[in-house]
C-alpha cells in the first residue's frame, strides 16, 4: 500500500486528463427539473484520515444528491432502530434494475437491500414511524453529520419527481399491498421524493460521509453516529449493492464501498484511509456518472489505494 | 487496524469457542459422495503476509474443494486469454440462486458472474478451448500454485456429480443454444465436475491462494500468476459473488472477498494482511458451511481486521 | 348435439345436488364490504336461444358483480374505439396470478389481455378519454343492455376497495411510467372501482350478456352492440382468459366461454345456444365460486353441451 | 350456424386468394433438414361430419408434423394412464415462448401444459414407462387412428434435431432435476425427436384426427380411441394452448381448437362439424404458418363455423 502519495498532485492531474476527453452519456432527463444542470460540471472534494482536504472544479455547486441521500437515512435508521430493520429489508445484491418490481413480486413484498428504491421507501416508512417530523429530523441529521448549517429540501425538484414518479408511487403501493409499509403512501413518497431532492455540494458530501472513514465513527459535533459493527455492514452493503446493477463493475474497476445518485454524485470510501466525492451529471447507461466512474477507476489504479 | 495481534491465541480460542457450540445446518447430500463425509471435520488454516502459518483441527484432511475451484479456472483462463472473456460471463452479482436458468433466459445465455455455475461452466469451455489436456494442465497449474504435489481429482466424486447433475447438465445445454458453448456439452460438463471433485486439505488451498493475498501475486515457483488489476479484480468478483445467494450477507457479516463450497470449505483473503480457510462440512440453508461462516465472522469481528 | 333438453328439469337436479354438498372454499375478504355476504347465497339465472329462462335458489339478490364487469367495459370500448384497443392490450392468456406485476415490466406496460387487472385499467383509461360523463354513461350503456333499471354502482364497495386496493394503484401507476395510461392514475381507478362494485342479480347479468349468445347481436332496445367478428373475438378472449390463471381448468372442465368475478359470479354462454349466470360468493384457491364452477361442470357434462 | 355451405367452392376459393397473396414469413431454419423443405408448398385437406373430403393444392406431399405429433402422445398416454398424467403436468396456457425454462423453476418442474415442450417430453417420459417398444408401438396407434400404412419417423430429420437440440436437452434434464422425468433423459429425448419427425400429408392427418371431431370418437378401425370427456379435454386444450405463445390470438381468429407444427402444418376441428388440415412451411413470428392462419381465419370468417 502507497502511503506517500501526494494526493493533491495525482488528484488535479486525473481531473485534468478526465477533463480533456469527451464528456460522454446523458443526464438524468426523466426528472424535468434535473435535465436543467449544466452538463459539463466537474467537481471533486477529497479528505483523507489526516484530514488533508482538497477540492477540485465545480466542488462549491450544489447538486442534487438523490439516492446518496439512502445511505443516510439508512444509516439514520438503522441508529434508531437497530438490527429490527434487517426484518422488513435485505442486504443481498438484486441483480435487477434500481426501480424493478419483478423480485418484489417474488420476495413477497421485502426489497433486497436498502439502496434500490424499494428498500429506500422502506427505511423512509421507518423514519417516518419513529420521528415526530420526519422531515426536520432528517436535515438536521445530515447537518449534524456534515457540519454544515447551509443543506436543504429542493421544493421544486421533489415536486418535479413527484410528477413523474408514477414508478416509485407503483413501488410504494406494491410493497404495502404485501403490508410491508406502516405508514400511508402518499406520506412515506413525500418524504423519499424530499429526501433525494437535498442539495449539497462535494464538500458537504465528503464532510457528511466522514463517519463512515474514520474509526471514531462520529459526526461533525463528536457524537457517535454508528457502532463499529454498523460502519462495517453499511460500508458492505455499499461494495456490493451501491452502484444498481452496475455494483459488480464498480467493485471490479473501483474497488470501493460508494454510493452514486442521478444526479451525477459518487461518493467512495476507503475506510480509514479517505472519503472522497465526485459530481458530473453524464450518466452512462447503468445510471452512474460517466466521468465519476472514470476518476475513480484511475484514482484507485494509480494509488493502488483500494480495498482489493 | 490492529497489527500487533497475536493471531495463533486468536484463532484458537476462536476454533474452541465455535466447536463447543452445536454443529447446525446439514451436510451436502445431493451428491451421494459427499454424504459419506464426517459432519464433525472442523480444520483450519491461517497464513498472514509476514508468513505466519498456523493450522488447526482437521487442517490436513483432504476434502472436495467444489466450488472453490472456480477461483482457480477463472484465475487460468483469465491469464490466458484476458479481458475477453468478459464478453461470455459478467461481472455481477447474480441475485439468484447458484443455479438458476431464470436469468440466463433474460441475459441470452450470458450467465452474472464466474461463479454462478453457468458461469463457471463458460469458463470451463474457455480453458478446454485453450489447453491440449485440459484436465492435466489445470491440476499442474493448482500444483504450481500451492506448491503441493499431493492434489488430485476423485473419480468418485466426479462420477457421483455426473450421476445426478441434471441441472448442470441442464445448464450447459441450454447455454450452448445461445450459442455460448463452443466445445461439445458433455467434454465441458466432464471438466466440470472433475474440476469440482479435487481433493484438498486446508493448508493446501490457503497455499494455493496465496497469490491473491500478496502484492507480488506469485506462484510457489515465483513465476507471477496474474497482473495487480488481475488480481484486483478477481477480488472485487470473490466479494461481491462469493456466496451466492448469500454474497451480501457475508460480505456484510465478514467483510472480506471469500469463495465457498457445498464440501464445507472457505477461503477467505485480506489482501496484504493474511489468507485463511476454514473447512466444516454441515451447511447452512444459503449452502455456505455453518461453522465457517461462524467463525469468520468471529475472527473479523474480533481482530477487526476485514476490509469495511 | 343434444336439442331436445329439458333444460328446466336439468337445471334443477343439478342445483339441487351442488346445494345438497358442502359449499367449500372461503369468501373474498379482502374487500370488507364484500365480506359481509352471506356464503351459502346461491343462484342461477338460464336463458335459451328459444327465450326459455328459468331462474333457481337466490338469482333475484344482488351481488358485486366484480371482474364480470371488465367484458362490459371491454365491449364498450371496442364498439367506441375498434380495433386501436389491441395496440394497448394483448389477447393472450397469461400464464399468471389476474394481479402479477411481473409480465408487465417484460411486457413494458403492455398487459397481456383486456381480463387481468392491468388489462381492464388500461380499458378504463380507453373510456375515460371517450366518454364526456364515463361512470354515468357506462352504467347506461349496460341498462340499454339488459333492459334493466334496477342497476346502480356500490358507494360502499367502491370506497371499501379503495381504502385496501393498494396492488391496483401499483399496477395503475406501474403502467403509466411506461406511458401506457393517458389519464390522471387516480381517475382511472375511481373508474375502476366503481366499475368493479357495480350490483347486479342473476337475471341482470345474464340478460346484459344476451348480446353475445344471440347472433344478432342486439341490446334491450334492438340495437347492433357489436359485429360479428368482434362478439368471436370477445367470446374467445373469455375462453382462453375468463378465469384468471385457471382459465385453462375452466375450459377443460366446462367449456364454455364465460367470466367470473370474486363476488362469485360466473356467467358463460354458448354462443347461439344459451347464456347462464351461477352466483355463490365461496372462492375456491384460484378466485372463482367454488360452487360456480361444480355447477356448470355438471351442466355441461349432462347436457353435453360444452363448445368442444 | 350455417349449415348449407358449399365446403368444397369455398375452399378453393380462400386457397386460390392466399395462394396469389405474397407468402411471408420464414422458413424454420434451426433444423438444417426442415430447411430444405420447397417454402411455397401449400396443401389443404378437409373432412366433414358428413364425410365429404376435399383435398387442395400440395394435400399429398409428406412433411415433418413436428409439434402436431404432441397432440397424438397426449391421447394415448391419456387412454393408457388417465388423469393420473394431470399430477405431472398442468392444463393452463403458459403466457411464455414453448421452450422456455423460467415458468418450470418457478413451477418446480412441472410443465404448465403438454404441448409446451417440457410438458410434450414428460408425456413421452409416460409412453416410454408405459410401452414395451415405445417407438413402434406409437407409430402403429398413429397409423390405426389414420387407416394409413405408409407414416414414418424421418430418420434423418429426427438426427437433425439431436444436432441442434440443446434447449431441449436443456429441458429435459432440467425437469429431470426435479423429480418430474422417471426415465434416462436421453432414452426420453431419443422418443421426442423421433415423434416430432414423423412424416405425413394433410390427408394423413385430417384422417387421424378425425377421432376428434366425431362424437364417436373411434380410430379407424372403429375402435373406441378416448372417453368424450377426454375428447373434449384435449380439444379444450388445444383451444387454450395450441399455439405457442399466439394461442389467444389464433383463438381471436380463427375460433377453433388446433394445433401448429413448425414444419407449416396446422390440423383444427370444429367438433361435430369438421376437421381440416393445411400445410405451407413459411412461418410467422410466432412460429406458426403464415398462409396457415391466414386460409383458417378467412375460412372459419367466411362460413361463420367458429366455435364462438
């Protein structure tokens, strides 16, 4: 393992070799408000476990995080509520597209792992039993994480999803047709569309994610946030089931427990070495950040810091 | 990351707590030769990066490697022939179980990974593609890895395979009416369960994979066996497809790239820090051994010493 | 061909003897207003191609005539619309439960006939960008049918299969994000459910199915309903998909075309010789009134007057 | 119902029509020997209750019956074993492509009806329990139902299907791994390919079917063949699951019971009225003849003798 690399040279030098090729795939355009972005934002913020922190390009722009935002209220809930959430969601790979209703169907209702949208509706339906304003919680959750005051809801673009989420809102109704969803409908969809409408930047994003890199374990305050063993399942689940169907490719070109959005936003771990976010909004044909996938591929074969 | 344990104390007390508690699960009784193994066969063996070696129990009895060998087909063909044969098998996850036909049905004869048997399968028909006497070549390739001359097939168990392997058999054909065969099905099932029904003690395999734990990647001659992306990769497939249906819980449970096989065996890799197998043959529901998962995740837990 | 029948006597012995046995199977309780049936109702309406009609047991109650109502939605819209309506919805049997979301997602959003849920929503949708007025003038376009006045729409059920139909909604808004539902999802299933909840008796339902035994093809008020080719297309669609995934049993054991509904309804015809309606509200596992199908087995093994 | 139709005028007529419309579709060309076949063959034979017979255009040229034959395996292993063949496999159409294997993993390998391959190679696995000389016993009923000596088995087309038969190698050991075949897979594909390469003319056909149609149900010997129950099973069968995965449409079109073959041939019965055989290798989509379900459609349109 390289421990002497320079980080903030082998950094701006991927950035700049990614930048200067083609700027490949599409954005998100089934979301209106999302096909608004500027397609040729190119954002990195790095942290290391000795809180070297660098940040490249469009790293100040905030973005939508979209389903990054899982990891949180996964982690969030599973805080509150303990191992008891492993009852009503799996932590096996799907091997099916994020929003596929078919293993539902055979899996009577319980989704296989909390980062495919029926998972992520389940841990919502959670969140909303155990919190008084669910909402409110959660945002400040993530500003406790991160340490920053200026995180929040995009009414438009949660209103935007709303309109053409006729999937999520099949999803939702399917997994309480098997009683798999506590609350109702309508009231768990506006918290998960809320939920991946947050706007933060990579800075945000890597500050918020810190927790799962560093050993202590604790957010911006110092509080504890996850036990260890926590840390290690949520750093598992995302090695083989961040990345949709492309989770398999991630670990194989990467090697590092993420978490993607369509929005453009990765964020990796190498747990107790750095945490690190790049955003581009291209997405290839699995959904994933074209210039993301290609950054980090490089960054880990050119440090050779992954976790294989 | 605790580097001054003292592994020998750990794994011992590990090995006894784990043996004093019931033997659960069941033996792998489809096929009529691995019924006649002795339920209560519990072995170990650990090699660390420093060349500590440490064996426990039934370490030097020989037991049928089954699936584990599919990490020695994947790693020859992958050295002779290299990327390509990523166009005949995937990298993901699978999401189902082991063998299934369902998915290759809707991938058009692609089977999910190299570790699913149509997988492996495909991978068979690469190597007898490749090699003039494939079943001598990928024994001498198993010997030079370990550098254990005292490894060979068992006819029993490979006739026992072919005597109810229907499924297998099942498998290859209708992956040949895709067109994803090349070889005659019955040559490449005959290499199958052959390579299925190798005879190997624990020290035997934590030797043999000892190229994918050390950066130099070396066989017990020292020749190199596969390129650091090679290895990498093969890693990244071990963590994500390991375990069949149950990759995302020992990945979750564990945190380390591992194979299983219905004999009762596990390897286990941290790459740069140690190998390890553990052989128990009574097998849980998901078919990965009982005790080997116990006291893996015991010993991860313990030393907190997995990749998460 | 058996001509000289008395069907009155026929009819009696056999209603006679299904009544004498155990009424076996439960009653659809997953609407709780349908719960509220008495289970030992049971009622036969019969009307020849001569006007012979004979009603036996409780054929003057009203029941929910569920499902049944999907052929009067169907025919309504293929006399509107033609044969546009089969570039939305197949014709095949489908292999699966009348709920099953899985076709659609391989299907994309195409239901496999105008019977399953999906089918019958997508018809819905058809009518509602038809008609000015859908509820009150499909409810119209079925007393022009029967002759009857007597026909109204169940608030109470309707409400009653809201408050529960959550796999409807899914299977509603799963169709549309593939942009197979042109309207608001929520005023389709309003039409939906109320379509569902419709009342009918015995005598109502086999008068309003008259148009499709009768090779005129007429309404209450002599007027075409449909045309020739279109009454074959309908009748064979209820053959091969009437009965939900045991369509093949129906036509094996009875026969006829028909379609049933989970109030327990059934009605068959065999064109240019009968139409009959038998109600009992006890399902058998398959979702179709138990005593139902023993009656008309009867029927058409006794008389010998089946299609086949 | 028609009943003074001139059959022989009308015929003729429809057959000249199809014959000067341009024939589309393609030939089955998987098996090297049905590729030989001259594509623009097209003979018709038909029979009535009333035996008069009328044969059209290539009417006397032998071709491979193919799937038809399952038809045939059905009835008499129906005779020889009676319902007892229903624990093994289903009567509902299947809603998926006739080699499919997904249906049977979920259905734990029992085929859904016994003119889908898996269900038409569980039949033969009856014949061969039941027959001391499977083969020849199975050509001597075909040629007692018929009254013809000169039917035989296609040597060389029956080793043409062994050559590219994976699938259903495929399907047989895959039925074979649940329990669901008693004999050796290879002696039970042996049966199946042989049977599906037995050669006839539309003559021969109609002839054999003819037990079928008349309420006698008696071979040409005048031996009784089935129960009328079990006539009319077959013939509901038919209706449902004849035709691959276009059962619905051709019951939509034609309005009869039948069964396609891939060598263009399509044998359909109105029962109590007639049975006509018509041949013309071209296939559509579906596998089925094009100019076969063209001329049926147009007949049983024109004459209005559909059953619905």
């Amino acid at each position: 393992m390289n421990t002497d690399i320079n980080y903030k040279e082998t950094l701006e030098e991927i950035y700049h070799t990614v930048k200067s090729e083609k700027n490949l795939g599409e954005i998100a355009n089934y979301i209106p408000e999302l096909a608004k972005t500027d397609p040729d934002n190119f954002g990195i913020y790095f942290s290391s476990i000795a809180n070297e922190e660098y940040g490249i390009g469009d790293w100040e722009t905030k973005f939508s995080i979209q389903s990054i935002s899982k990891v949180l209220s996964l982690s969030m809930a599973y805080h509150l509520i303990g191992d008891k959430i492993w009852e009503r969601v799996g932590v096996e790979p799907s091997g099916n597209a994020f929003n596929s209703l078919v293993q539902l169907e055979a899996d009577k209702g319980i989704p296989r792992n909390p980062f495919i949208n029926g998972g992520a509706i389940v841990i919502c339906d959670f969140l909303i039993s155990h919190l008084k304003k669910p909402k409110e919680e959660f945002l400040h959750y993530i500003k406790e994480l991160s340490g920053c005051e200026d995180i929040s809801y995009s009414e438009s673009i949660a209103k935007s999803e709303w309109s053409v989420g006729y999937r999520n809102i099949a999803l939702c109704n399917f997994i309480k047709s098997f009683g798999n969803i506590e609350n109702d409908p309508d009231e768990v969809l506006d918290f998960y569309f809320n939920m991946c409408s947050i706007q933060m930047n990579c800075s945000d994003l890597t500050k918020t994610f810190t927790f799962l890199k560093d050993s202590t374990f604790t957010n911006s305050s110092g509080h504890r946030v996850l036990t260890t063993s926590q840390v290690k399942r949520i750093n598992a689940i995302m090695q083989t089931c961040g990345f949709y169907d492309e989770s398999g490719e991630f670990s194989f070109k990467v090697g590092l427990p993420g978490k993607s959005g369509v929005g453009g936003g990765i964020v990796a771990i190498f747990p107790e070495k750095y945490c690190i976010t790049v955003w581009s909004p291209k997405l290839n044909e699995k959904g994933n950040s074209y210039r993301g996938m290609k950054f980090l591929e490089a960054f880990t074969t050119k440090t050779k810091l992954s976790i294989f």
